[in-house]
C-alpha cells in the first residue's frame, strides 16, 4: 500500500511506492419501471420476476402525474396517437400530443400491431390495446411515454425520494419483494396523497452486474516511485484482476447513491464517503485493503426516458455533460455528413449521457492523496 501522511501534518517531501493507482467503476443496466399499484399484482408472476432477477437496487420517484387523455386516442398504422396530460393544482391539465415510436413486443417476442386502444376510465392511468388477433393488453402510461415522441421535456423527470437494496441475508429477494412490506414507502405514498395529490410516485429498479478497474498513471513523474520493477508488475497484476462479490457491489451502490443524491427519506449513508466517516463503513474497508484509492458509480435511465433529479444532484442538461465544441459538432450536420452519424444517433448519444448520474468520490484525503500518485478525476463530496 501507499505510504501516507498523518492528516494533520505536512506530508514533507511526496514519496511513492507504486506508479499506478486503481479505482472501481460500478455500473447499471437500464431501469426497469412499476408503478405501487403493480407491486402485488407482479411479486407472484413468475415471468416478470425472472425479468427482475437480480434488480437488487431501487430508487422511489416523484413526479406531476402524467395520464392520457381518454377522447384523444386513435390507431394508425398499428401504432398509437394522442394527448398526455400533465395534472396541474384544482385539476387542472396540459395536453401534450404524442406519437408512439416504435411498435412493442409481447413477452414471447412478436410485434403488437395495434388496431384498437381505449383508456378503462376517465383517469388515464393506462391504455388497453388490442391487436390483429383480438389479443389485449395493459399499457401503463409511464410506459407509453417512454416510448413516445413527445414534448413534454423535463416534465417526465423523477425527483428521487429514496434509495435502497432488496438483496435479504441468502441474496436471493428482489427489489419488488422489499418494496411489498417496505414502510418508508408506504410512508411516501401516504404523505403524497395528502400533500402532492397531483403528483405520481413510480419504482426504478437497478442491476448492478458489472464493474471495471480503472489504473492511471500521471502526475508528477520526477517523483521515483520506491516500488521494484517486479512489485510494480505485481502490484498492476493485482489491481487489473479485483472482482467483488455482488453483495459489496450492490452496498457500494447504494452507499454512493445516497450519498450523491441524499434523498429526503433516507437516514444512512447521506455522508458515508466524507474523509473522516469512510474508515468506518465496513464495505469501504475492503476497497481500502484491495489498494483501491477511489470509487465511480454509474446510473442511467435513458431507457426510461427521464431523467433523475434531487435538490443535492439536478438533472444534466447538455452543456454541463459535453465540451461546446463537442456538443457543437453533435449538433453540426455538416459533421455528422463527413463522420456518417445520423442526427438520431448524435441525439441518442446526448440522450444517453444526460440520462446519467456518476456519482464519485476519493477514498483519501487530499493530504493522504499527496503521498502517493493521484490522477483520477474523483470529485470532492
């Protein structure tokens, strides 16, 4: 390991042992999205909770309810049209016309081609399709929306309420089985329906499979590291092969989560990453003893379509996740004529790097950081 300084001392002249440093990357696949109400129409259907398996990471959201609009449906071209509404206070709406993108998909793989649709009441909440075979089905809006053409912009965006795991002692409970007894969010929806009665609350559900090991090397190379040639291999050898198990994954998950949000009804973990309280988490020790000096944890909704936001971490907008001359040639169709990139795939790209949120922080202090190579762009929480 490094050799570092006290906290409170001056670390004197910088002295290293190893040229590189490591760090983790833990990222996400998409959100798969419910609604309350589906929780225990889903938690005893087998196909759905093969679909969830391994969706141990969920984030309780918030929005203005978005329904569609009853008298404006229509079918054309298997494919549906219409007007969402966005509630306002004294129930008031503003409409939004949408087309549907892309033709959906059964469980079994086949195209519905739509030639009916109709909402089961006046509220919206959802639309029942028909097909070709006189086959039916239940269409959420928040799924519609996700999959339409649309102008209601930030107004599909989440505010993050809570954030927690669903993994139980054998590692085998599921988000939806958690959130089914979960008194935090029956806290939420009871307070929602007194106070915010025109908003929404919807369960983003989160895989955390996979992870990469970033090493760096860069800074000050004047400074000779005082590892051997041999230990330094070693050293890159170990680092490069670090797996954790998918119970630290999902803790560190959830950890950085909070942390980088800091949700209103979460109580732990809202400052676990701060130099002095980072020693203390447990699962935090153990990067500490794989000689791991930083952590990136990535979430993406770009699937769903909206973006998260909290009043600790806004949603990104364009400008702050490109450079202007990045940005600018994304939106140069002189660019994308030379480079062969459609203006949908330029779109596709902002859309999936402002639908994300990476959440990173350092495992040292910038005293402790001084006495050893760092390079990595780890943010200060």
């Amino acid at each position: 390991m490094e050799i570092l300084a006290p906290k409170d001392e001056d670390p004197g002249p910088v002295r290293r042992k190893f040229m590189a440093e490591a760090g983790l990357h833990l990222f996400s696949g998409g959100a798969s999205v419910l609604r309350p109400c589906d929780l225990y129409q889903h938690q005893k259907n087998e196909k759905i909770r093969e679909a969830l398996e391994g969706c141990n990471i969920y984030v309780i959201g918030r929005r203005r309810r978005i329904s569609v609009c009853p008298h404006s449906l229509r079918v054309s071209g298997g494919l549906l049209y219409g007007n969402f509404r966005l509630h306002g206070d004294e129930f008031t709406y503003e409409e939004f016309p949408f087309s549907q993108k892309h033709h959906l998909f059964d469980d079994e793989g086949a195209q519905w081609n739509f030639i009916d649709a109709a909402t089961p009441n006046v509220f919206g909440h959802d639309v029942v399709v028909a097909d070709q075979l006189y086959r039916k089905a239940n269409i959420p809006a928040h799924v519609l929306i996700a999959n339409s053409r649309h102008s209601l912009g930030r107004n599909t965006n989440l505010e993050v309420l809570y954030i927690g795991q669903g993994y139980g002692q054998t590692g085998k409970r599921l988000a939806i089985d958690r959130l089914s007894k979960h008194s935090t969010l029956q806290r939420i929806l009871a307070e929602s329906a007194e106070q915010n009665p025109h908003d929404e609350i919807l369960l983003l559900m989160f895989r955390y499979e996979h992870s990469n090991n970033i090493i760096s090397t860069a800074g000050d190379f004047s400074v000779e590291p005082t590892a051997s040639q041999e230990e330094e291999v070693q050293h890159l050898m170990k680092v490069r092969d670090i797996r954790l198990d998918r119970k630290t994954r999902i803790t560190l998950a959830e950890a950085a989560l909070i942390n980088h949000f800091k949700p209103k009804y979460n109580i732990m973990h809202k400052d676990s990453f701060r130099t002095e309280n980072s020693k203390k988490l447990k699962t935090l020790k153990k990067l500490f003893s794989l000689d791991l000096t930083g952590l990136i944890v990535e979430i993406n909704t770009a699937n769903f379509g909206s973006q998260l936001f909290s009043t600790h971490a806004p949603a990104p907008t364009p400008e702050e996740s490109f450079s202007s001359e990045v940005l600018g040639r994304l939106q140069s169709p002189e660019w994308r004529r030379e480079t062969g990139i459609s203006a949908a795939e330029a779109q596709q790209y902002i859309t999936e790097m402002t639908h994300a949120h990476y959440p990173r922080f350092a495992l040292y202090s910038p005293t402790e950081r001084e006495t050893f190579l760092h390079a990595l762009p780890w943010g200060e929480s």
